[in-house]
C-alpha cells in the first residue's frame, strides 16, 4: 500500500475490534479454564484473569490487522480505550469498595489496553504485507 491508500478512520472497525477482544478473551478463558481445574490460589485466578485480559488486546488487535481491508491500526487501539472505559464505568454498578472507578486506572489501563492492541494490529498488517 502506499501513502495514497490512506483510509479514513471507521468506527464500525472500533466497534468490531471490541467485539474480537470479548471473543478473543471468551475463547482464551474456555482454553485456560479448562486447563486450570482443581483447586488454585485466588491470587493465582486473578492473576490468569489479567494476563488473559491483557493477551485479548494484543490478539484482537492482530486478527483486526490481519482480516481488515488496507491498514487498521487506530481503530483496534481505540477500540481497546473504550472497552477499558465502559468497563471501569460499569463499577459504578459494583457494590464492593475495592472495584471502583478512578481516572487514574481508566488512564493506565487504556493506555495499557491501547498499546497492546495497537502492537497487535500493527503485527497483522505487517503479516498480510501492508506496511503499517
């Protein structure tokens, strides 16, 4: 591709790149949920938990980079940002005082989930020979 073959940004590439990273991670924990059976730690859980959470940005982001028409990257990465951001919105709802929302984890966590899935998209574009 060349600079000519810039594409306007698409928000039905975000949109579809928050639906891969909820796929992504609901097929990764029925493959680690089922190799995790038995008795573990809460720790160790919650530790699975975040590292599948973190592996389904980068993931999504590379099956977006990899089946997207031309070159994807700020979709997938923006798309990341906001389903850290409805998701720290809906502990609003939560009744535990540990789960609670602050700026300081929608910002960390975004930019965290940004560069993942940004990574991840740019490592499929560059797979399927589009340079990105």
């Amino acid at each position: 591709m060349t600079n000519n073959d810039v594409q306007a940004f698409s928000k039905k590439w975000v949109v579809g790149s928050m639906a891969t990273f909820i796929i992504v991670e609901i097929v990764l924990g029925g493959l680690v949920g089922g190799l995790v059976s038995g008795y573990v730690s809460m720790s160790l859980r919650f530790t699975f938990q975040g590292l599948l959470h973190l592996t389904s940005f980068f993931l999504g982001g590379l099956i977006i980079g990899l089946i997207s028409p031309g070159i994807r990257i700020l979709e997938p990465a923006v798309g990341a940002f906001l389903s850290v951001s409805i998701m720290l919105i809906l502990t609003i709802f939560t009744p535990y005082s540990f789960i609670h929302f602050s700026l300081s984890k929608l910002l960390i966590g975004g930019a965290i989930a940004f560069v993942l899935a940004m990574m991840g998209a740019r490592l499929g574009e560059r797979l399927t020979g589009n340079q990105a």
